[in-house]
C-alpha cells in the first residue's frame, strides 16, 4: 500500500512540475510572439462523450503578408457562435503555424487543468501517510500519557464502511460502567483484518487509553491479537 501512495505522490508531483513548465513555456511564447487579428472562418466539432465541443479554425496575415490558417487546440462548448468573429491571434515571426488564440483559455487552461490532476495525484499520496502518521502519534501520546481503563469485550463488528481489497475490517467493541456517574461508554477498536473472534472468546476484558480531557479521544488496545500483515493496516480511517 505504501508502494501505491508513493506511485500516487510522484505522479503528482510529475503533472504538476510538467503544468508549471507549460504555463512557463506559454509566458516565454507570449513574451516573444506577435500580436495580430484573425478571423474565425469556420469550427471543428468533437461529439465526443455526448457533448459538442467547438474547436474555432482561425485565418490570419502574418508581418510577411502571408495567410496563415489553424485550428485552436482548446475547444469549448461557448465557441458554436463564434464563426465570422475578430479573435486576437499570437505567432512567433518565424513560426506562424504554430499561432494560438491570445488569452487565458487559448493559453494556459491546458497546464491548469494539469495542475489541477497533480495537485489531485499527489494529495491522494501524501494525505493518507500523514493521517496514518498523525493517528500513530496520537495513539502513542495516549498509552503514555492517557487514563488507563479496564473495559469488557463485548465481541467484533464488521466495519462495512472500510473496504480494502474487497475486504471489510472488523473492530472490537468494548463497554465501560461508570457506576459513580451512572453512565455507560461505548469503545471501537482500530480496524482488525484478522477476525478477531477466536481470541475475544477467551479474553473478557482489554485496556482503553482515555484522553485526560476528552473521553472521545482514546485508544483501544489490541497489541494481544496476532500481528497484522502491515499493508493491510488501515488504523488512519478513524476509531
């Protein structure tokens, strides 16, 4: 699982150095293009996925007097009433068939919605190792600093809101009586791959870490059942 956060991460990291470059390539473009105005003379249609995209096809003269044609590379559906219409055009002097429309869109949608992907990829591989981190570390603080309690098992749901693989994890439900305050705690354990039902049949009671100030903030402990194959631990998901 770490292999895939880290895929995730880097491929993130990778569209968004490859929109940053785009965008930088496309500021160098407009720093050393011509400016002129073209025509769209006619649009190109892509029914693709169900809708219609227009592409415009623009016609232009360059500084030489010679007429240029292309096909923006950016479509949009707000392009269909664009035929016949004056668009600014940007071209290198010596390469005008290379020309684009002069604007954000025309420019620079493509390295944004690169950025936007990137950002997407790499937050899927950074935020769960960070939860994971963050939740180890709370666990931690709680068996060293936390109120130790002893609960009664109760036995082991499925977690159907998990599914790793096609598997759902159990938790172990624990109870504690408050006599003095008349009141009853509910607890849920990390999540379990391992069915942990064999080893509750024999054991009535397990520690619970309270926080000292907040007794939704607490810890089960599990460290008696057998190891769990570490790619399979989903402890960040929430107690």
């Amino acid at each position: 699982m770490k292999r895939t956060f880290t895929f995730f991460l880097f491929f993130g990291c990778m569209m968004l150095g490859l929109s940053f470059y785009q965008a930088w390539s496309e500021a160098q473009f407009e720093k050393n293009a011509l400016r002129t105005t073209g025509k769209v003379v006619d649009l190109g249609l892509d029914r693709s996925e169900g809708q219609r995209i227009w592409y415009p096809v623009v016609s232009f003269y360059d500084s030489q007097g010679k007429k240029n044609e292309f096909t923006s590379s950016v479509g949009s559906a707000g392009y269909h009433s664009m035929r016949g219409q004056d668009i600014e055009v940007l071209y290198l002097a010596d390469e005008p068939d290379e020309a684009r429309i002069s604007g954000f869109e025309g420019q620079y949608v493509g390295s944004l919605v690169m950025g936007i992907f990137g950002v997407g990829f790499a937050l899927m591989g950074a935020l769960p190792p960070l939860l994971m981190r963050s939740r180890q570390n709370r666990t931690e603080r709680l068996m060293h600093e936390g109120q130790p309690i002893e609960a009664t098992i109760l036995g082991a749901v499925i977690n159907s809101a998990v599914d790793v693989n096609g598997q759902s994890p159990w938790r172990i439900v624990c109870q504690f009586v408050d006599e003095p305050a008349n009141k009853t705690y509910l607890f849920h354990s990390d999540n379990i791959y391992v069915d942990p039902s064999p080893w509750i049949k024999t054991r009535k009671q397990t520690v619970v870490y309270l926080d000292k100030n907040n007794i939704k903030k607490y810890h089960v402990d599990i460290s008696w059942l057998p190891e769990q194959r570490p790619e399979l631990i989903e402890s960040w998901d929430g107690a």
